[in-house]
C-alpha cells in the first residue's frame, strides 16, 4: 500500500520551500495512510478525493508555474491512478475471499465518554479489530462530538475489538479496552466506550501539587477533577490552594481503562 509521492511531509515542505499553501491534499494523504489495510472502501475513497484535489492544483496557474512543484504533482496523480488501480483489483479478491470465510460488510460506530460522563472531545481513535483466520483490520480517525464513524466495513461474524484513545491537544492520559464482538442482523454494529475512574486521596497545598502527584503533564478537568478540598465539597471556581500547609484533596481520575459495550 502506498506510493512515494503520497507523503505529506514531502508536500508540506515543497510548498514552504516555495511558499505556497494548500489545505487539501495533506489531510487526504493522511486519511489514505490512516486506512490501514484492508479497509478497502476507505482507501477508495481517500484516494479518490486526492485524485481530485491533485487534478485541481495541478492546473491552477501558481502551482503550474513552478517547475518542481508541477512535476511533483505530476509524479502524484500517476501514482494515485496506479494506485486506485491495484487497490480495486485486491478489494475484488479479498471480497470473494471473506464471503467464503462468512465476512459480512457493516458500518461501525463508536461512542467515547469522558471519565466525567462527557463527550470525548481533542482525541484520536484507533480500533483493531481480529478474527480468526484473518487478517488484523487497523482503522483510525479523530473523535468528533465524542463519535467516531466508519462505512462499509467488511468484519467476521465473531471477533475481538481493541479500542484507544490519544490525546491530539495537550499531553493526557490513553484510555483503552479490549472486548469481545458477535454480529447480528442489523446493518451498524454499536460501541461505547466509557472511561473507568476512581477516586485518590491526595496531602497537597494546591491543585498544581495534586497535578504533579497525578503526573507531571495532568490538567484538571482532563485528567482530574476536585471533589473535595480539606474534606469540604469543592465548588468550581473556588480557591484551590491551600496556603503552605497540605491538606487531604479528594480527586477522581480516570484509570486508563474503557468499559465497553457492543450492541
């Protein structure tokens, strides 16, 4: 899978190099190299809206004049087109392939909860998925709304499904499970997941010593939040430091853990 000139960093350093911009083609890079094998339908389609995007460049007048940006864009479409090619080909075999295995094409989606019962928001997802007798199935995608969608994904009737989270903003922590799967009749198979949490007792001054206690890189309301200070309720917004002596902070946080749950 994959060609030389389907590289983002290639292109994002071509056009600095000459001072262009572009908003299109790297992220269709990206979604056709977060398309992990097979995952047919999403190739196809990364590369298709690539094909698009390059065509479209390729005969606007900034980037026809200059040379080596044209000739990049060139070397691109011809690998795109090779591409589209050899990927049709395998989704046909690998298609007759998993109906003799009994695989059967669903659309997947996946609900992700915060520790706090919130949509997960500033994460990436990345789901694998096995079944005996085949290959693993690799997908990725950023979480919108706590949501994460993909269509027309060809899975085993029974398998296993392992899910994680990581933090595309600020350094956080990863949450991850692992959970078993059996296909019914309905056309979307359903997953949530729910971060675990529990709740530590910390002596601290302030909030930024409970951070650190945490882990160096934790932030409150993402990898913490106050529930009580000094054995009082904490209220948000309040003061949340303690002066120079330490008091007991009573914080939940998340365990790194996922309880999942398939319909």
């Amino acid at each position: 899978m994959g060609t030389k000139f389907i590289d983002s960093s290639a292109w994002k350093k071509l056009l600095k190099t000459h001072k262009l911009r572009d908003t299109s083609l790297a992220p269709a890079m990206s979604s056709y190299w977060d398309c992990k094998p097979p995952a047919y339908e999403g190739r196809l389609i990364a590369l298709e809206k690539l094909k698009t995007g390059a065509a479209k460049l390729s005969k606007d007048a900034k980037y026809k004049a200059v040379a080596e940006v044209a000739e990049f864009l060139g070397y691109l479409l011809k690998d795109i087109e090779a591409e589209l090619k050899v990927t049709k080909r395998d989704k046909i075999k690998h298609e007759a392939n998993e109906k003799k295995l009994g695989a059967r094409e669903v659309d997947l989606q996946f609900v992700f909860v915060d520790f706090l019962g919130s949509p997960m928001l500033s994460q990436k997802a990345f789901i694998e998925i096995k079944a005996p007798g085949r290959d693993t199935i690799t997908l990725s995608k950023p979480v919108k709304g706590g949501v994460v969608s993909f269509k027309g994904i060809e899975i085993m009737p029974v398998g296993t499904l392992r899910i994680m989270t990581v933090s595309t903003g600020k350094a956080s922590h990863i949450s991850s499970g692992v959970t078993t799967y059996k296909l019914g009749t309905a056309k979307t198979l359903t997953v949530r997941s729910e971060e675990d949490s529990k709740i530590r007792k910390i002596s601290a001054g302030s909030s930024a010593q409970v951070a650190k206690k945490i882990g160096s890189k934790a932030t409150a309301g993402a990898d913490f939040k106050i529930l009580k200070v000094g054995g009082e309720v904490f209220v948000e917004g309040q003061t949340t430091t303690a002066g120079n002596k330490s008091v007991s902070w009573e914080v939940r946080v998340p365990t790194g853990a996922f309880k999942l749950t398939v319909k």
